[in-house]
C-alpha cells in the first residue's frame, strides 16, 4: 500500500458520514484525481500480474477481504470481477457484479433500508426483504469511498467517482460524480472485435 492510499483510506475513515455531505464537493476536486491515478496504477498491476483467467489476487491483507451483511446466496459476483474491501449489504435485495467490474477500495454496495414511518425499536427491525437489487454492469469503475444505494443498475463500462454516492439508474459508458452522483462526462464505445 501507498502513502496516498493510506491517506486517501484514513480521509474516507475520518471524513465519515456526518461530515462527508459537507466536505465530499470541497475534497472531491482535489482528492478525485489523485485516488483515480492510484486505483488505475493499482489494477494495472493487478491485471498484468494475472491476466490469464485468475483476475482475483488471494487474499492476503485487510484491503482485499469483501464484508457481506445478509445472505450471500443473493450476492452474485462474476469471476473476473475486482471487489477488494468492498461492503454488500443484502438486506432488501439482490447484488450483481458483472464481469470486468472493478472497484477501488471502502466501496459500500447496499440494497438496505428502514421504513422512516416507523418509530423507535419497529424502526430498528422495518426492514424490506426485496426489492432493493442493485446491478454493477461489465466493465464498470466503481471509486475508492463510493456509496451505491439500491435499488439501481449502472451500465456497462460507466465510471462512479471517488467519494460519489449513486442513488439511482447510470446509463452506460458515462461517468458520475458528486453526492449525489451526477453525470460529469459521456465516454465513447469501446472499439467493436
């Protein structure tokens, strides 16, 4: 691990989730670019070392071991996906990693929610069981510190920023940013075999 990734993990850890509405569009413009550089360097890496047919690296460090709250059988990920650290929460829905999805690191995939109408212990407990799938299509980026919320499906080769929070639909081959998640640019097609 990296100087910046430490610092970049560290910032996404203290930053958190109360002042991260706040802080997300300063450091964002500053941060954004740094982390994309290191993720790239990172999975450049990855995928020249194991190119064959094995795009997953054994783990051996905190940074590559995925967390799953719920039940895993509703979690489907494709072999030559890269997930890291990522979080799936499977509460309300299922998940579906397509192949060549890759993400950075401190990436939450959550299809979870509560019913805001309840109060109290109900609250803690109003829980949907489905409803809430969320689909990572082929060849998506998905940034270090990004948060998808269910339900949503972003489309084939788009890009999710560092720090962005995606509250819904990605079209395919267009890049998000922000929090919430905007379109930012629209990438050409990759070229046709």
């Amino acid at each position: 691990m990296t100087l910046l990734g430490d610092a970049v993990g560290l910032l996404g850890r203290v930053v958190g989730t109360v002042a991260r509405p706040v802080l997300a569009p300063l450091l964002a413009p500053l941060v954004t670019p740094l982390v994309e550089q290191e993720v790239s360097t990172q999975v450049s890496h990855v995928v020249s070392e194991h190119a064959a047919d094995a795009p997953h690296v054994p783990p051996n460090d905190l940074l590559e071991h995925a967390m799953v709250y719920g039940d895993r059988a509703k979690l489907h990920i494709d072999p030559t996906a890269v997930i890291n650290n990522a979080l799936f929460n499977l509460s309300s829905g299922e998940i579906t990693v397509e192949r060549y999805a890759f993400f950075g690191h401190n990436v939450s995939v959550l299809t979870g929610t509560h019913d805001i109408t309840t109060f109290d212990a109900e609250r803690q407990v109003a829980v949907p069981k489905s409803g809430r799938d969320i689909v990572i299509g082929r060849g998506v980026w998905v940034s270090s510190n990004a948060t998808v919320l269910g339900p949503c499906r972003i489309g084939e080769h788009a890009v999710v920023a560092a720090g962005a929070l995606v509250t819904g639909d990605v079209d395919p081959l267009t890049v998000v940013a922000g929090f919430p998640a905007k379109p930012v640019k629209k990438l050409d097609p990759p070229p046709a075999a």
